[in-house]
C-alpha cells in the first residue's frame, strides 16, 4: 500500500497563509478575505510548486489544474477529509476514535525520565497509577521503561533489552491482571514490545518509528498490535538535538512519517493499526514544535490517526514562562494550551501526564463546542 506525502496544509488567515508559502519560497497570488479559509496543496517530490486553493471555490479551481495535478490534489483533500473509526490493535481491542480526542495517560517506569523520573518507579506504584488513570478517564495508558530524555536534562542512559523488560513487563502484567483496558509499550526494541504484547500490551509506541530496531515492524505484525509511529531525528534520543535542520519542517516530517507507515504495512502490519506522531521535542527547536502543533491539521493527509505528546516539554515550559526549576505541575497550564491546539489540529491521541486536568478540559472543551443556543426570548428573559 502505497502511503503518499502529499500535503493539505490549511490557511484560515493571510498571515498563516504567507507562512505556509515561505516555506517553499514562493508568494501566493493575493486572496480576499471572503476567500479564506485557504489550503496550501504541497506536491511531494514534485517540480510543480504548491497551489493556493480557496475551500469556498475548491472545485472550480481544481478543474483548472493540470489533469496529474488535480488528481494528485484530489487524492490529497480525499485522504485529509478521513476519519478512522477506530485503531485496531492486538487481542481484539481496538480504540475507538468517533468520540474525538482520546486520552493516552504516561507512565514512566523510570528513574530518570524529564517530567517524573522516579515516581512511578516502582512496579506496585506504577500499577496503581495505572489504574488511578483509567478511573480518571484515559482511554488507555502508556507503559515506558526507557528514558527518552533530550540532552539538556542531561544524558539518559540506553538499556539493554533485559533490563527494559524487567522494567515494563511485570508492571504491564500486574495492571493487566486488574484491567482490560487498553495498554500500550512504550519502545524502540522488538524484543521489548514481543514480551510487552504477550504480557497484555495492546499497542506499540515507537518513538523511531521502527528505525531504531530492523525487526521491530515484522515483530508487531506478528504480534497483531497496533503502532504508533514516532518520527525523530536519527534514533538515538541522546543525539537527537545535535541536528535540527529541516529544508521544509512540515513537509521532511510527513515525508519521513510516509515513508514509515509504508514501511510497517509492507511488513505486515494493519492500515488499520497505525498512527503517526509528529514527535513534539524530538529533534525540533521550541519554535518547530509551535509550527508543528499550528499546522497539525496538515498530516492527517497522510491517512492516518494522528497522535501528539506535549505534555510538560520543554518548549511548553519556556513558552508559557514557568523557570526551569519549577515543578512538573507548574507546566500544566502551557500543557492544556498545547492539548486544545493538538485537538483543533484533529490528534486522534493525546499523550498527557495530567489525566484527570486533561480529561476535564477536553470534556469542558467539547461541551462548549456541542452547546446550542437556546431560543433569543429565552436569552432576554433570564437577561432581566
């Protein structure tokens, strides 16, 4: 199955529109304001530059392109327009996506990690955080043993295989023992994520999107899990930041994550079980991640689910103005901004710390977004 990296990335305002453009060193012809909202079709691997199309005149502009182009751009708004019922995963458990953004809860069996290193280290503790996270309302919980740490919290050590298992597996095996809820592994080894699934996982979040680890893709297949495929650069976290050059953020990060979801259902896995994630942080500037969460709506053309974690990174630290030594909670605030950009860019998975906060808002959230007015005399009545 071929996955193409053809882009949709949409313009509500000329300011975002002129971004978008500058991009790829190109300025669009001059829209009126009743034009907009725009979208910005970008042809991967293509001579031809991106066209600007006006959402209210789609179709009429579209018949005035080439007739490969206007396929191609089709193809594209086809694919951007879908929306994946479900994530299958293994053990016959699926995610279901129809109600919006659903939660996935962190927990990290480390004692290093950037955010909580140490506090969910122990095995009884970390189940019970677990399951702590279900009663709040995540709709499944991701189990890491691995600290994938960026450098300026200083170096994480890389484990061996064994010593992950013996991190996430006995905690993956008690939660299960307790719980039929959706669990996901959190690794870059297949040895890892073949233990993980037979004790219970469900799901395998790949922050190398299967790079890191040649048997990883044929490993999931064989497990039926699903995947979450991480992009990043290189596939070292310690050396992830030494490089942050991109020729075009969004289109080098949907190519990469193309090629990776091509990749995975060649091996074996189900369309239907893969995701992609942008990785916020991993190998991007702070400014990066902010183009990243602004323009998230451009890599559902893909044709996947797509998952985002900026949950108390760095970026959201500097940005909402909390001091680098402060507390893990005083970053939820900036977290929950970058929650609601990740849910208006269509994140079919949001990786939170915070669960019940994020529950909360996202409920407030779509509450608001589903209230209908009532009638005006009713309004000026209780107005009186």
């Amino acid at each position: 199955m071929p996955v193409h990296a053809d882009l949709v990335i949409p313009a509500n305002d000329p300011e975002s529109l002129k971004e978008i453009c500058s991009w790829d060193g190109f300025r669009p012809a001059t829209f009126a304001s009743s034009d907009f909202p725009v979208d910005v079709v970008r042809f991967a691997g293509s001579v031809s530059p991106p066209v600007v199309l006006s959402r209210s005149r789609r179709a009429d502009s579209l018949k005035a392109l080439p007739a490969t182009l206007r396929a191609r751009a089709q193809a594209a708004f086809d694919r951007a327009a879908r929306r994946p019922a479900r994530l299958a995963m293994a053990h016959g458990r699926s995610l279901d996506l129809t109600r919006g953004s659903i939660v996935m809860g962190v927990v990290n069996v480390t004692p290093d990690s950037f955010s909580d290193g140490g506090v969910t280290f122990d095995r009884d503790t970390a189940v019970a955080r677990s399951l702590e996270m279900f009663e709040q309302g995540a709709d499944i919980v991701d189990v890491g043993g691995e600290s994938t740490r960026p450098p300026m919290y200083g170096s994480a050590r890389e484990l061996t295989a064994d010593e992950e298992i013996g991190r996430v597996v006995p905690v993956i095996a008690g939660i299960r023992a307790r719980s039929d809820a959706p669990m996901s592994v959190d690794t870059r080894r297949s040895a890892v994520a073949r233990e993980a699934v037979a004790a219970g996982a469900d799901l395998v979040n790949d922050v190398s999107a299967g790079r890191y680890d040649p048997e990883m893709r044929e490993t999931i297949a064989r497990t039926g899990a699903g995947a979450i495929l991480m992009h990043m650069k290189g596939t070292d976290p310690r050396t992830m930041q030494q490089d942050l050059r991109y020729e075009h953020l969004i289109g080098d990060v949907a190519g990469a994550l193309a090629e990776a979801a091509e990749g995975a259902v060649a091996a074996g896995i189900r369309a239907d079980a893969v995701a992609v994630d942008p990785g916020l942080g991993f190998g991007k500037t702070a400014e990066a991640n902010l183009a990243l969460l602004k323009y998230l709506e451009a890599f559902r053309t893909l044709g996947f689910p797509v998952a985002v974690g900026a949950s108390r990174k760095a970026f959201v630290r500097r940005f909402s103005g909390v001091a680098e030594d402060a507390d893990a909670a005083a970053r939820l605030a900036g977290s929950l901004a970058a929650l609601a950009a990740a849910a208006d860019g269509g994140a079919a998975i949001l990786r939170v710390h915070d669960v019940l906060d994020s529950v909360r808002f996202l409920r407030m959230r779509q509450a608001i977004a589903g209230a209908v007015a009532p009638a005006a005399r009713r309004i000026g009545t209780a107005a009186r």
